[in-house]
C-alpha cells in the first residue's frame, strides 16, 4: 500500500480534527495516522520535528487490496475514523510518498469556500 503526504507547518491547520496527519519512520512508512496534531512535542527541543498532512490518495496491489477489504474495521480506525488504520493494525506497510510542497485538501463542508477561492483566482 502506498499514500502521499506534505508538510503541514501551519498550527491552525495541525490542530485541525478535520486534516489527517501522519508520522513515518526513516524508510518512509507510516507509524500512524491521526486527526490529532503528530507528533505531540513535549519536549520543546522537539520543535524541529516536521508534521505531515496525508494527502488521501492510495495506491494498492490487487492482492493487498482484496485482503483489505476482506477485513473487519478495527479498533483504532473506529476510534479515529481513519480506514488506513485497519491496514496498520493488521500489519500491513503503508508506504509513504512525501510531496514537495504544502497541499491543499478538501477535508470537511467548512473549506469548500476557500477550495472555490483559490479556483477561482486561478481563472
């Protein structure tokens, strides 16, 4: 399974329960996936550390997917309502694909007037 992901430096937008984040170890997989700011930086020496926001995009090998979708939801996908979640549970890999730069998602009813904005300058 492979998604893609982008910085997300903006700290209204990291509180955001609507924008997912994500966290992935040095061979870019992910470790988790949240609607909670991630990582939680305690210790403020950690302030260098980057948050990601997961772009939504999926990519899948057949065999992987008919297994997926064979699966019940799990506990954590239920409690953060995030189905790559189940695929972490059941121990799959999930490969991320880091972007250059800090996209723009549509992530809830609330930002479809700025999605329209930005169209619309684009014209």
């Amino acid at each position: 399974m492979i998604t893609a992901g982008s910085p997300l430096h903006d700290p209204e937008l990291i509180a955001d329960p609507n924008i997912v984040k994500l966290t992935l170890n040095r061979h870019h997989n992910a470790l988790y996936f949240s609607r909670s700011p991630i990582p939680f930086l305690r210790n403020p020496d950690s302030r260098s550390l980057p948050t990601y926001r997961h772009l939504g995009l999926y990519g899948y090998r057949r065999d992987f997917l008919q297994h997926f979708i064979s699966l019940p939801p799990s506990p954590l996908e239920i409690a953060e309502g995030l189905e790559q979640l189940r695929a972490l549970e059941d121990g799959a890999t999930i490969r991320i694909h880091l972007t250059e730069h800090e996209a723009i998602g549509l992530d809830s009813p609330d930002q479809v007037p700025l999605i329209e904005s930005l169209l619309a300058a684009q014209q």
